[in-house]
C-alpha cells in the first residue's frame, strides 16, 4: 500500500521560506503527475503546483508562480515545494497528491502557517 508522506511545513514570517517534501513509502513514483494542493478551512481546496514525473515538465497556479517550484528527486522518490516570498494567504493545510489508474493517494496534510 503506497502513502505519500509530507514534510517540511512550519511557522515561517512572511517574505521567509520553506521547502515541503513529499515522499511516496510502500512504492516508487513511476509515472503520471505528482501535485501539491492546499486548503484553508472554510474555504475550496486549491490547485498549487504539478510535476510530471518523467518528464518533470510543471504547472503552478497564479498565486504562486515565480514563488514556488515544484521539482523532483528521481534518486530519492521525492517531489519537493520551495516556497519562497511567502506571505500570511499561502497559511494552509499543504497536500500531496498522486493519482494513478488505479488508486488516487494522498498525504495527510501537513501545515504551512505565515505570520505577517
């Protein structure tokens, strides 16, 4: 059974950096996109980032583009989030997602909190 664990989250003061690491345990990521999404409670669940694990072509949404880059560590089975700039609206509960033909995996969540 794959589990796709988070690390990395913290309190940080704004314009301050963090860099989330996901790591998939029980399996190796072998294909398709790994993605980070974030949630405040309250509000909608958003799209962060994407990677594709072989090419390692990405996408990140407007609220985060030129401050986070999603990229991966093939050696390590590892995809990581630097956020860097971070401002008190990126505090959220972070993500990690894989889906596949066959299961769609997530991360228990980890928290980003950014204090102004």
């Amino acid at each position: 059974q794959v589990h796709l664990v988070e690390s990395g989250g913290g309190l940080v003061q704004a314009v301050g950096s963090l860099r989330l690491s996901c790591a998939a345990s029980g399996g190796s990521f072998d294909s398709y996109n790994i993605g980070w999404y974030r949630r405040v409670p309250g509000k909608e669940r958003e799209f962060v980032a994407t990677i594709r694990w072989i090419s390692g072509s990405v996408g990140d949404s407007t609220s985060v583009k030129g401050r986070f880059t999603v990229s991966r560590d093939i050696a390590k089975n590892t995809v990581y989030l630097p956020m860097n700039n971070l401002e008190p609206d990126d505090t959220a509960i972070y993500y990690c997602t894989w889906p596949t033909p066959s299961n769609y995996y997530w991360g228990q969540g980890i928290q980003v909190t950014v204090s102004s």
